[in-house]
C-alpha cells in the first residue's frame, strides 16, 4: 500500500505544478489572482485562441448592462465608437463563428451575471437555419461553473504554451488567421463553402424561434431594451437566396424578427452590400462605422431599414 | 452519481481507504454502506427501498426453497419470487406506458410516472431471479448471512447496469478475506481509467453524431443517416463497454474480479457469436433462465421449437429494455435473425465447404461485414424516437448514395479539392471538423491499443513505457473528455 | 453394450465425429458444434434411444456430461 502511494504522489506531482503554473498564468483571467502577466500579452494570445471563453471570463469579471450579441459580423462592431455615441457602458459579448443557439445561451448567461439594460443582436438569414446547429455553450457554462475543467482546457493549454514562449524569447507571439489563398478564391469558398453558406439546405428553426420569444418575454418584463441587426452581406451573398429559392423563406425570418423587436435592416441591395470594396469577404464589411452610426446615432438611419414593434 | 462524475473520483478513494483501514470480518458492511449511499445520491428514496424489499424477497425465497423437500412446494416459492421481482420491475418501467393509456382511456391528466427513476432496477432484479433459479436448480445453496447477501445484490461497481453477476460466481469472492495486492490494485486502476477514456472522450464524442441525427431524423436523408446508424452503434458499444470496465476496474481494486460483459462483439461472424459477445452476463441470463427451459420445454417441435423459444427469448429482451415499440422490434429483429439462422446455417456451413472457402479469411470478414450491419439495422431501431422515425430511416437510408459516390469519384480524379470537401464535409453531420478529426484519431488509438494489448502485457513493459501510457491516458481524459452533466451512459435508462 | 458406449456412439452420430471420445467432466465448449440446437438434437436422441424422458429441471441442472450420465443411470434404475 506504501510503495502505491508513493507512487500515486509521484505521479500526480507533475499535474499538481501545471495547474499552479496554469492559476499564475491564467491566460483567460478566470481566476484573476495573479497580475504578472500583461493583460495585452493574454489579449495577444489567449483570446484569439477561444474568443468565447475569453470574452466569459471578462464578463463575469466586469459584468455590463448593455450588450451585443452575434457572430464575427457583429464582434467586428467598436464599442468605444458606440461609448462616445452613447455615453454608456458597452460589452461586445458577440464572437466568431456564434450560432443561433450559442447567441442564445450566451444571452442567458449574461442576464444571470448582470441587471441588462440594453441587449443588441446581430443576426442574419444565413445563420438562421435548423441545420446550424452547433452549440460550444454549455461547456463553456460547465468551464465557468468548474475550475477544474479550466485547467485540462486544451485552448488554455495553448495559451500557456504561447505565453511562456513568448516570456522565455521575449518575442511576441502573433497569431494569425490569414487565408493563404487569392482573395477571389476565398471569396468564392466563403460563398459556396463556408458553415454559413446559403446552397439550399434550409429548415426554418422552430426551437430556435421559440427561444427567442422567451428572450423577448423576459426582456419585456425586465423593461430591458431588444434590438435586432441585420448585419450587411455582399450582393452576392444575397443573390444565392433567390438562386436557392429561398425566397418565402427570408421573408419568413424578417416576418419573426419584426415580431420580437426593434429591427435594423441593413441586409439588401444599396449602396454598401453592391460594392465588394466595403468587405474583407461576403460577409464581413472592413469598416462597420456606419452600423453605429445608424444604430446608435441621434439622426434617423442613413442605410438600414428600420422596424419598430 | 455516476462513474464519469467527478464525485465518484472523490467517493471511491475515501470508500477504498474506509474499506482498507476496517477489520476483515466487518468490510462488508462498510462495501454495503457504501454502495446504499452510492445509490442513495440519485435522491429517489424508493429505489432504496425497491432494492431492499428485491433483496428481502429474493434472501427469504432462497432460502425457503432449500428448506423444502417437495418439489411442488419449492416450485411455489420460486414462482412466488419470480413473480414479485417481475411485478416490481413491470410496475416501475412500465408505468409510463401503462399512465397514458389509462389517462387515454378514463380521460385522467395523471403525471406520476413523469418523475420515476429506475436506474439499476432491471439488473438486479434479474440477479434476485438467477438467484432464487439457481437455488431451485440445486446449482447453488442459499446465502444465510443477510449482509453479505445484500451486498451481493447491491455491491455499488455492478448495481446501475451489471454485470449481472450469478450467486456462484460473485458470493464466494465476497467472502473471501481481502487481501490488499498491489498488481489487483494498479490494473484496476488502469483498468477504471481506460473505461473513462472510452467513455468521455470516446463515446460522448459519438454520441454528438448518433443525436444529431437520431434527435432530427427528417431533416437528414441518404449518407448522413448511415453515418447516424453507425456512429450509434459504435457509441453504445464504447459507451458500455466503458461502463464495464470501469465496474470491473473498481471491483478489482477491491479484490472482486467481476463477469467480463464484452468480446469485440462486431468482430461476430454471425448473430449467434454477437450475442455470445455482446452484453455476456445478460445473454447468459435470458439464455440459461429464458431460452434453455422454453427450447427443452418444446423440443419434441424440434427446429420449430428451438426458433419459436429464440423469438420469444429476444421480444423478452427487447421488452426489457423498454415499453416501446422500437425495443419490441429490436427484440423480435434479433429473434427472427437468429430463428432463421437454426434454418439455414447447417446449408451454409455444406456450401462453404463445398465452395472450399470455410476456412477462407475473406468469408470472415464478409461475415463480419453482413453481422455488423444487420446489428446495426437492428439497432435503428432502438434508437430511433419513435417506430415512424425508424421505418423513415430505414425507407431513406440509401437515397442519394449513388449520386454521392459519383460525385466523390469525379472530384477525387478531376482534382476539384473544393468539391470534395463540400461533399466530406455532409459527412461531419453538421459537427465541427476538428471534432471529426478528434474522433478519428482517437479511434485510431482505440484500434492500435487493442492490437497491442494481444501482443504486449503492459506490466511486462518497462518503467518508462508505462508511465508514458498512464500519463498519455491523464491526457486523453483531461483535455479531450467530456464532462458536461448532459452526458450519461446509455444503458442507465434500462 | 456398456451406457458410456452407447453415448458415446449417439455424441459421434450428433456431432459428426467418429473420434469423439466423452468424458464425465466434458462440456460444450471441449466439443466442436454442440450448440442450443445440437444440445436439443441430442437430448431427444437420447431420450428416444435409452426410452427415458428428462424433466426440464434435471435438464436444466446438467452442467457436464457426467450430470447427463448419472440422470441416465438413475432414470434406468426407476425404470428397471
């Protein structure tokens, strides 16, 4: 039983030092006990590596009343743009790759951690599908609620690799998502491949729907302001809907969207969604200024359709 | 609490150290405490009292059997406990089922049955039953210590889903004097933990696949439902397959070696071995104690007999699983594949022969092939929702294969690398594709460890090789594991 | 012609095994084919040939073929 022990101790030695090492470290400021390490340098490198967890941990650290919520289009947005509009407190609470379902949760969350003011959600027809159904919350919820799952988490892992490398050669470390193809021919993959392309494969998302009401139900009741944006695709991210005969179908989710609250449509054939200077792909514009300032300018909409309730 | 929780890591050491630091003659109360508690952390109070009363009824039937000398009086006793284990275990599972009719029938809005648990029940009912049969049968002579008995019956490894251990086999080793043994100890341990790494890194992982397809069945057609059917099967193999292994890797640190409940069941060459191989201790059981006595029963019928006995043996079984008509087929499935098999196979057997390819290893692994996806029809079934999503599965299973492969086979030689991937991508099922690539490897590790592991006793290894696979392991679970309270193992909800 | 022989002769003629040699402690897994089916095969065969009939029970009880040769030679003696 001794000798067992021992080595039951030996072997556990090593897992006892990373996760000190991990709790120094912390790249995602979970813990937040220590401050050696620069917030810029986790910035740098943790947060590209799990935007979600990143931008979990932050909130509840710092919990805000206004939010937004959506996708990479709508975590594009400058919030401190939107400060000096507003001359109110905001948290982009929107990350890459978020589906439906995952805005959803990340919603439920942030209502849990602080009394909402103002909620704001990009959304868009592409991602309004039965069949884009991935959800990384509610691990991340079990992330949030469970140290010890932080510790054995692999993007945590990585983090802590990069930032000791980058303590140890005193360089910075950049991680980069750049496409390594011509941008024609990423153009053309983000429309006809990417996990948010519009090729017919549509069911309308009754669960999903239903969710959303529950969000508008409780934001009712909590007096909490709801606003939905319909970010702008290119023309060619547009045309593939009637292509695909999709038509009814779209009407169908500016049909729901107008039924749970105040909607920018920005979404359309104009001056914006024609010209592919304005995007980095079909779907991201390079400059999201006139989003605010349509959203949270004093004058009325230059480019979105607005719906009031 | 389940063996995947991290409570239970927490449970078993403090248990285990209770257990060690206890004098021999009273470690069987401190295994019996343990395992009511274990059972207690479901917060359903009557399964306790289920287990007791199951305990009570089969202890006294036993020995009131034994104590008889006439036939007809012993055969009362034994009805008497058959018919009281059955009755609670009928009463519980079906109690759904038997809710909304009555409600349907009388127009009533009952909803008691909404929130009764019947974890581990049909298990150890069934060993109350091999039990008070093997008394009966003189195969065994009843237990007179009530303790060790109801530790027999509740022994906490076992107690949510088997193995269904038999009197002979689990009660001598629960009176044997323990003896602390270092090796028992660490191949337990090992043991424990590889069932964890199949379960949450493994078969949680292909659960993802089997639910997202089984969950939403219409909205898929053709590959992705095949895909669906097949992650399925392999998901509730790793998935049990791990529940077992963990159960024996805890009872071997105990110094119980319990029943080994998996034999590579998908490498069957027929459904007769699958079943020889696949869930063993509850194959024996409706073997020895259903299928025996009604094939003896009808033998004079000859083959009529024995394939009549093996439909009603596995509709037993499909009912066990559950009040439904998916399980009710799923049975009867693998009772006509086996009924018609008493039929044909003496043919088959002259026809391989006479072909001179009985001992071909071609003819194996088209016999693997063939037993798999039958298994694997079978088992649409018993995933499906409903009986409709079932037939929907199986009436559009192969829509768009053909088109698929052609189209795959002109990508592949045309080089349009896009449309290639835009076909392999249908087959993440809408998942990730690091997911799928995770799966993949870890598969791939799974198939390498068992090639090892006929080749290579690990204790024989060297230090360093060891450790590596230990930590290697640690790694595995840590970071690739699931351990979101969503998961559970399939076969507790039998 | 001894019990033991005339079994041994009824096991070659169900298994299809001339060099069939049974012994008390013998099983089937020590015998090629003897399944659920054969097993049955084999009980009527035996039941037809020694005239005797085996209840479920003691059926049921026979772990090896030395329980099968002991029922027989009990079942003989109530007969004779």
């Amino acid at each position: 039983m001794n000798k067992l022990i021992k080595k039951i101790i030996i072997f556990i030695l090593p897992i006892i030092a990373y996760c000190f090492l991990v709790i120094l470290i912390d790249p995602f400021n979970y813990f937040s006990l220590f401050n050696d390490i620069s917030n810029k340098v986790k910035l740098k490198i943790a947060y590209p590596n799990n935007e979600l967890l990143w931008k979990c941990a932050e909130f509840k650290n710092v919990p805000c009343n206004n939010i937004l919520l959506g996708d990479s289009r709508t975590d594009a947005i400058d919030v401190s743009k939107i400060e000096k509009l507003a001359v109110e407190k905001y948290y982009n609470f929107a990350y890459g790759g978020a589906t439906p379902s995952e805005i959803v949760d990340t919603f439920w969350y942030a209502a849990r951690l602080a009394k909402l003011n103002k909620v704001y959600i990009g959304i868009n027809f592409d991602a309004y599908n039965k069949f884009n159904c991935m959800n990384r919350f509610p691990e991340m919820e079990s992330i949030m609620r469970n140290p010890l799952l932080y510790l054995v988490n692999t993007s945590v892992l990585r983090s802590e690799c990069y930032i000791i490398k980058s303590l140890l050669t005193g360089r910075s470390i950049v991680l980069s998502n750049k496409p390594t193809v011509s941008r024609d021919q990423f153009w053309q993959d983000q429309l006809e491949h990417s996990r948010n392309a519009i090729n017919g494969k549509y069911l309308h998302p009754d669960n999903l729907y239903d969710n959303l009401k529950k969000i508008k139900t409780f934001c009712q009741d909590n007096k909490i302001e709801l606003t939905f944006i319909v970010l702008p695709t290119h023309l060619d991210m547009q045309e593939r809907i009637t292509r695909f005969n999709l038509t009814l179908e779209h009407n169908r989710f500016y049909g729901d969207l107008h039924g749970l609250g105040k909607t920018f449509n920005f979404d359309y054939p104009n001056n914006l969604t024609q010209n592919k200077n304005n995007y980095e792909d079909p779907y991201h514009l390079k400059n999201t200024d006139i989003i605010i300032n349509d959203v949270w300018g004093q004058s009325p909409p230059s480019i979105a359709q607005l719906y009031l309730r | 609490m389940t063996f995947n929780s991290l409570s239970y890591f927490l449970f078993l050491p403090v248990v285990y150290l209770v257990f060690y630091f206890t004098a021999d003659c009273w470690r069987w109360l401190v295994l019996l405490t343990a395992s009511y508690g274990f059972y207690a952390t479901f917060k359903a109070p009557y399964l306790l009292a289920i287990l007791l009363m199951v305990t009570g009824i089969s202890y006294t039937c036993g020995l009131c059997i034994a104590a008889q000398q006439d036939e007809a009086i012993r055969k009362r006793w034994l009805w008497i406990g058959i018919f009281v284990c059955v009755a609670i275990l009928v009463l519980l599972k079906y109690l759904p089922f038997l809710e909304s009719h009555t409600n349907r029938i009388f127009g009533l809005n009952n909803a008691i049955s909404v929130t009764i648990i019947i974890i581990g029940v049909s298990y150890f009912t069934f060993q109350a039953i091999s039990y008070m049969a093997d008394i009966y049968l003189e195969i065994e002579e009843p237990e007179h210590h009530f303790g060790r008995f109801a530790l027999y019956m509740a022994f906490f490894p076992k107690l949510l889903q088997g193995p269904i251990e038999r009197a002979g086999d689990l009660l001598p080793q629960l009176k044997q004097p323990y003896q602390f043994n270092y090796d028992a100890m660490r191949s337990g341990m090992l043991l424990f933990t590889w069932g964890l790494f199949k379960k949450v890194v493994v078969a949680d992982r292909l659960a993802l696949y089997a639910d997202q397809v089984y969950n939403h069945v219409h909205d898929y057609t053709g590959l992705s439902l095949i895909i669906g059917t097949y992650a399925y099967a392999l998901q509730i193999y790793f998935d049990f397959s791990a529940y077992t292994d963990m159960a024996r890797g805890t009872g071997r640190m105990f110094g119980i070696n319990l029943t080994e409940n998996f034999n590579s069941p998908y490498l069957a060459t027929s459904i007769a071995d699958f079943w020889r191989r696949w869930h063993i201790s509850f194959s024996r059981w409706i073997l020895d104690y259903i299928f025996k006595p009604l094939q003896l029963g009808w033998r004079n019928w000859g083959q009529a007999g024995t394939a009549l006995a093996l439909i009603i043996t596995f509709l037993v079984s499909g009912i066990w699983h559950g009040a439904t008509w998916g399980f009710v087929v799923w049975g009867l499935l693998h009772g006509i594949y086996l009924a018609t098999s008493t039929y044909y196979r003496p043919y088959q057997k002259l026809l391989h022969k006479w072909l001179r390819i009985d001992k071909s290893k071609w003819l194996k692994w088209w016999q693997v092939f063939v037993t798999f996806n039958l298994v694997c029809v079978a088992f649409i079934f018993f995933r499906a929702k409903t009986l409709n999503d079932a037939i929907y599965v199986v009436l559009h299973m192969f829509i768009g294969i053909y088109s698929y492969i052609q189209k795959m086979l002109v990508g592949i030689v045309g080089l349009e690398i896009a449309n290639v991937r835009g076909l392999l991508r249908q087959l993440l099922i809408d998942q990730p594709q690091s997911e799928f690539i995770t799966l993949i490897f870890f598969l791939l590790v799974l198939c390498v460890t068992s090639q090892l592991k006929k080749r290579i006793y690990i204790y024989d290894t060297p230090i360093w090789y060891r450790w590596s696979a230990y930590y290697l392991l640690f790694i595995f679970i840590s970071f690739f594991g699931t351990f979101n309270s969503i998961t559970k193992f399939v076969y507790l909800q039998f | 012609m001894t019990t033991i022989e005339a079994l041994n002769q009824i096991f070659c003629m169900v298994f299809d095994d001339d060099t069939l040699q049974i012994t008390p402690d013998m099983t089937a897994n020590d015998v090629d084919g003897w399944d659920s089916l054969s097993h049955v095969n084999l009980i009527t065969t035996l039941e037809a040939k020694f005239n005797i009939h085996f209840t479920r029970k003691e059926l049921l009880k026979q772990r090896n073929v030395g329980d099968l040769i002991a029922d027989i030679h009990r079942k003989l003696a109530a007969y004779a």
